[in-house]
C-alpha cells in the first residue's frame, strides 16, 4: 500500500526504535503529563492498517481502513467486529483502503465516519450499543463534485464538522488518480444546515485535524514530506485566517492527533507520537518500532490509545 509506504518512508528512524516503546523526554514540563513511567501495551493485533481511534460509551473504536472494518475493544472483553461494512457499501472497490478513517461522535452520542470507500462523511443510523451499517450521507460533494477520501474529523459544541479530504483512499492514493474530482485537497466544515464550506485549498495533504479547547482554532497536520508541517489557524465564523505554521519536522511528516481539555496536543510523527504543548513546544516522544496513524484518550485523559500499523497499543500515562 502506497499510504503505508509512505509512512515508512517518511519515518526513516523507525529502524533505530526499540522493540516496543520507550518515552523519550524534551521538556520537564512533560513531567506533568507523563507520570508513570510505563511502557506501552499490545491490546489487539492482526489488522492491516488501523486508524481512526475514538474512545466513546467505555469502549475503544478503531478501523481497519484496507479491511472496511471498525472494530471495538473493552477491558473486559478484548476486540471484536464493530461494524461492517465501515466506509464502503457498494458492490466492489477499486481503493486499497476503502473502509472508514477518522470516527467521532455528535452530541447525540451517534457515530459520525469519514468513509474512504463512500466517499463521503456519514453518520451510522443505529446506537453505539447496537451498531448496524445503516448510514445517514452528511456530506458528500462541494459545489458538485465528490469528495476525494474524507480521513479525518473533529466536531465543536455547536455540531459543525470539520474534516480533510486528501486523496489516500482513490485507488492510485495520488492527485492523479482519474476518479479525482477536486483539483484540490481541501479542508471543509458541515454547518449544522447541511451547507459545506470551503476551509482552505491550500495544504498539500491535510490529514490530522482537531479543535483547541476554546474552538476558535484549529490545528490540521499536512502528511507531505515536502512539506511536514502541523498548521495552525483562527476559526473566525465560517473561515480560517491567520493561517501560520505551528510545528514542523525534517525526519518525518505528521497523521492523525489529538488535543486534550489542556490544550497539550498528542500527535503522529517521526518515531511515534510528539507530545507538544499549546504553545507548539515539543515536551517529549513516545517512540515505538512501527508506523503510528493516530491516537485516542480514554475519558479520564490518563490513557492514550495508539493505531500503530497493524496493531493496537494502551499507553498507561499516569495514575
């Protein structure tokens, strides 16, 4: 898979890393945040990709992108089949990774995925607890023309959705790909109306993205090693401004990431995830041995959960 290679490519320190984890520390204002001092655990495995971790209703949802399959894991009874099909439910897919990315929920409690496969932001008409693959389309096209692979997401208060759209899930995963509509890679927002607006056409591969905590800025992570750069914008209404580069890195380009209630933003990169504090200083490293694609935090904000290739890993931060 060209999306994996790329990874692998972009993180060329990943051969020097330890077997499983290590923490490595930049800043003692990491002491504050990472008090356990433990390594990471394997908590399920055997996936081809996984992405897209959310922890919701005491359970951690991921996908396997390439398998169009979200799984669930819980503390007492270890992964199992959450729903499928994910991102795809049509005959046949010519994408290499056609099931959902990016998962989230509303206010509501109800399941919102960016569907590779679709093509599409959707929201699953079923419970948590009793999840089906029945989906609601939320957005599908700008101005006429389909969205490209939808991979990531983040909602505020007022139930707007923000999401990237680059082009990993076409089936060449490249701007040339025929099937290719956008001469873009936008960033978009579902207004509670419906209406999607235009964020930015600008970066070259948005990916991660998530809302600070006062949800008046944004920060979108561009997957281009030409360009490896965490931007950084103001939310004003409808529109993003003061669009500035908030982190960057040579050795590697970021994914998916996570902000916390603190505003310490956990994030892929090289070597594994860069903790970074609001301010865009990196405080430390988790490094581990594998692609990471994106993390999650369990409700009390003491757990991160990491997609590591084609694995799961828990994270233990502090007690």
């Amino acid at each position: 898979m060209k999306h994996l290679l790329f990874f692998l490519l972009a993180f060329p320190c990943l051969a020097q890393q330890p077997r499983l984890g290590k923490i490595e520390k930049w800043d003692k204002e990491f002491d504050q945040i990472f008090t356990s001092g433990e390594l990471p655990e394997i908590i399920s495995e055997g996936y081809t990709w996984t992405e897209g971790p959310l922890w919701t209703d005491g359970r951690l949802l991921f996908s396997d992108v390439p398998g169009n399959t979200v799984y669930q894991w819980t503390e007492k009874e270890g992964t199992s089949v959450y729903l499928r099909p994910s991102g795809f439910t049509g005959e046949k897919s010519t994408s290499r990774e056609p099931g959902s990315n990016g998962l989230a929920t509303d206010s509501k409690g109800r399941l919102v995925l960016c569907q590779h496969g679709d093509r599409r932001i959707a929201r699953m008409e079923a419970p948590l607890s009793r999840p089906e693959a029945r989906f609601i389309t939320l957005a599908e096209r700008y101005q006429g023309r389909r969205f490209s692979s939808p991979n990531d997401l983040a909602l505020n208060a007022r139930g707007e959705i923000f999401f990237t759209d680059p082009p990993y899930g076409l089936p060449s995963q490249n701007d040339r790909d025929p099937a290719k509509e956008m001469a873009f890679n936008g960033v978009y927002k579902i207004k509670t109306n419906g209406e999607v607006v235009l964020l930015t056409d600008s970066l070259t591969r948005p990916n991660g993205i998530a809302l600070f905590p006062d949800e008046k800025r944004l920060l979108i992570g561009n997957s281009d090693p030409a360009k490896p750069h965490w931007y950084i914008y103001d939310i004003v209404s409808d529109r993003l401004e003061n669009g500035r580069i908030f982190y960057t890195r040579r050795d590697g380009a970021p994914d998916g990431l996570k902000i916390d209630r603190q505003g310490i933003i956990y994030t892929s990169g090289p070597g594994g995830i860069l903790i970074l504090n609001t301010d865009g200083k990196l405080l430390g490293r988790l490094l581990v041995n594998e692609p990471v694609s994106n993390c999650a935090l369990s409700e009390d904000q003491k757990t991160l959960y990491i997609t590591n290739n084609t694995r799961v890993l828990k994270w233990k931060m502090r007690d």
